[in-house]
C-alpha cells in the first residue's frame, strides 16, 4: 500500500481487512459469513465450480474485480486519441502544459504514476507519526518516502496524501508551492522551488479534472451488488 508492505494483488485485501484501524475482521471470519450466504455460495459456484467458499477463492476472486478497474475514457484521453469529447479548452491545454513541466517527472502519463516511492515534503503527522517505508525496509534511505499515486479520477479521490491531510486540490497544490518541508531524503526533484501564479494553479487543477472518467465512475458492473 502507501509504504509498499504489500506486493501481491491476491494478498492486498488481506491488510485492510486485518487492520483495526480498517475493517478489523479475520480471514476465517469473513470466509464463514460468506458460507452462511446463500447469495454468495451460488457465485462461488458460478466462478469457481464449487459453492464451498475458501481464503484462497475468496482473495482470488478480489484480485480479479479489481483487474477490471481499468479507466481509460476521461477527457484527457480523449484529447489524446484526438476524439470527440477531447477537445482542451485554452486553461485545460496550459494546465497541461505546467503539469508536464512541474509534475510528469512523478506523476508520468499515461498512468500519472512512476510507480515509484517518494518523499514529497511533508511534515511528519504528530499524531500518526507515519515515517513511510522505512517501516518495511529498516532503511534510512527510505525515511518519508510514500507510493506515488495515480492522478486518475483524482477529483473523486479525496481525501489526499497518505494521511489524508488535504481536501481540496488546490492545498495539495499549495503544498508544492508553499509548503514543502526540507529533509535528508526529500526528492531531488522536489528542491528546486515550484513557482506557479493563481492563474497557474487554476489551470493545473482545471486539467486535473479532465483524468476524471465519469464512464468508469460510473459504471453499473462496478456498483454494490443488488438482487436483481
């Protein structure tokens, strides 16, 4: 997750519904509520040709919906397939234009991710006193450093950084400006200055919400399960 603890698709779920700051639950008790499921028994049987539910089908069958959130129809990658719907307006193309300036290095298209750790400059919160990576690696090197995250439907996906601090856009924006904070492993890309106008930072928040896929959003197949 956001200190790369977890490096296996089929294995993620396992950590939030584990965590008692989460879901805290057990594996062996979400299997039996499931099993008590007379709904659920009969999807197992369908996607696995068993109606005995297990872990293992369990975390398999969380892998698999989440290799279907695929977004790929918003805005901005209509404007890059130069298709009806793309079409920039003067502050979407400059917000473009800044955000391939100050943020690609990080946040690369098409994925707006490097897929990398970082550390981007905030300070240490005092009450979850979360120091990133170091945590898994036992590495100084590592100390503040956070998963870079997608930028995708990133309107929708507040509250932001790790912790959650931001939320609004434009204070993340202002972090880059204004508030980043100096430290042995903050980013080299991050200690030259950002220096971006009000204007600037209307039109780089106006082309972050052209990542926003209303299609994907949106879509039924992906919507809390109802008896039909």
């Amino acid at each position: 997750m956001w200190d790369g603890g977890v490096n296996h698709l089929d294995m993620q779920p396992l950590s939030p519904i584990s965590s008692p700051d989460e879901m805290d639950e057990t594996m062996v008790n979400v299997v039996q509520k499931l099993n008590a499921s007379a709904k659920y028994r009969k999807m197992f049987q369908s996607a696995f040709g068993d109606n005995v539910v297990t872990g293992q089908h369990t975390l398999q069958a969380l892998s698999q919906f989440v290799l279907m959130l695929n977004s790929y129809n918003s805005k901005y990658d209509k404007y890059i397939r130069k298709e009806p719907g793309g079409e920039f307006t003067e502050q979407e193309e400059n917000g473009l234009a800044l955000f391939r300036k100050n943020c690609a290095s990080c946040h690369s298209e098409p994925l707006f991710t490097n897929h990398e750790f970082a550390n981007n400059g905030l300070p240490v919160d005092t009450v979850l006193l979360d120091f990133g990576r170091i945590k898994i690696t036992q590495n100084p090197v590592d100390s503040l450093k956070f998963k870079i995250p997608t930028l995708r439907n990133i309107q929708f996906t507040f509250p932001y950084m790790h912790d959650g601090r931001f939320k609004k856009l434009y204070e993340v924006v202002n972090h880059y400006t204004d508030g980043i904070q100096a430290s042995k492993t903050l980013d080299t890309k991050l200690k030259k200055p950002i220096v971006l106008s009000p204007n600037e930072k209307t039109d780089l928040v106006a082309f972050l919400l052209t990542l926003t896929d209303r299609e994907f959003l949106f879509d039924p197949r992906f919507s809390f399960p109802r008896d039909q």
